[in-house]
C-alpha cells in the first residue's frame, strides 16, 4: 500500500449499532486525524494523535472513540450510531517533525449512512 | 470563536484567471493552505503560506496577509480538470487546522 487506506468505501448501517471504520497509513507519520465532511461545512475534526499512544479530542468528539495502538493504525468507532452521523469520514496523517508545516494527506474517504 | 469565511460558489471561463478569497479569524496562527478537492474524492494539498506574500507553483499562486486576516488563491489558464472545490484552512496556536466550507469552482468552456 501507498499513502492512506480507508475501510469500508461505504457503509449502510442501522441507527444503534456499533461501527469501526478503519484507517492505516505506510508513511510512519506520526501525527493522524479523524474529520467528517459534511455538506456545507468545512472539515470537522473528530479526534487526533500527535504519537502513537495518544490521542486527543477535536471539535466535534460525542459518539465516537479513538485508539492508537500503533504508527501506522487508527480506528474511529462509533459506540451506537445515530442519523445525525451520516457523513463521509476522511482520516488523514502528517509529519509534525516536519516542523510547522505539518501537511495533512488524505485517504480517500468512507461513506457512511445511518438509518 | 475561530471563522473562515470564503465564497460558496464561482464560475469562471476555461483559459481564464480566477481569484478565491479566504479570510479567517484564528486562535493563533501558524500558517495558510489550500487544498483541492474534486467531486467524491479526497483533498489534496496545493499551497502553503506563513510569511506575507506571494507563492507562485507552475498555474496556481496563493497569497497571504497576515495583518488583514487574509488569502487568496489565483488560479490561471483555467482548465477543465480545475473544476473542484477548493479549501482553505488555517493551522492554529495548538496545530490543528481549521478549514472553511470550500469554494466550488465551476468551470465553463
């Protein structure tokens, strides 16, 4: 693999059941970042990483859960899905030894639905 | 409250100048970028700005004034593959970025 991958493409998922959506990069970034992307609105920060073993909340955490058990992983879960969940997920990465430059990379998106 | 302000929507001419416009209000500031993203896809990096000025890459430029709150970025010779929308985000005092709801660029022939 190359860059971020993302699991599923897309999901159809019943309001109440529990979700993982997957995400692993082969860059060895160390940063890393869950956003959702909602119609207009800008990208909206879910959780992050700044290192493999932390993990910290971003602007709109409820419902969901993070861990980091690695460099290259970083799962989001959604405990019991709502509707108001139904957005397309972008996970991304970034080298923040990079300096302040920290360029974020993308992969290509899951998009979820909950009935 | 962190804001970026950029327009919903232009529609520009292909082999013409387009100019997008950002402006933003952050808790600190660490640098500007613009991203790209096509229809279905996910963003992809364009341009960086931290210093005041302008940075020129091959057709697209993106300028930045700090003291006014303020960016844009020119896009020249339009093609159509520039059809997409395009983000600007803001990296604040603690790192993170705060992104604006992008500018859908459509570009007609």
């Amino acid at each position: 693999i190359a860059g971020i991958t993302q699991a599923p493409t897309s999901q159809i998922l019943a309001a109440g059941r529990r979700m993982t959506l997957r995400c692993t990069q082969d860059m060895r970034h160390n940063a890393m970042y869950w956003y959702r992307q909602d119609l207009g609105l800008g990208l909206r920060l879910i959780h992050y990483s700044n290192t493999a073993g932390t993990t910290g909340k971003g602007e709109v955490p409820d419902g969901y859960s993070v861990s980091r058990a690695n460099t290259d992983d970083f799962p989001l879960t959604l405990a019991s899905a709502v509707p108001s969940q139904t957005s397309v997920y972008f996970c991304a990465s970034s080298d923040r030894d990079a300096g302040s430059y920290n360029e974020q990379f993308f992969g290509p998106g899951t998009r979820l639905t909950v009935l | 409250g962190q804001n970026i302000d950029q327009p919903t929507e232009m529609t520009a001419t292909e082999g013409a100048i387009v100019q997008i416009n950002c402006t933003y209000q952050t808790s600190g500031f660490n640098g500007l970028f613009w991203y790209q993203q096509h229809a279905g896809e996910a963003p992809t990096f364009l341009s960086y700005n931290v210093l005041d000025g302008l940075e020129e890459k091959g057709r697209f430029s993106s300028f930045l004034s700090r003291s006014k709150g303020y960016s844009y970025l020119l896009l020249k010779e339009l093609q159509m593959k520039d059809s997409a929308s395009y983000l600007c985000a803001v990296m604040d005092s603690n790192y993170q970025l705060i992104w604006g709801a992008g500018t859908k660029l459509i570009i007609k022939p």
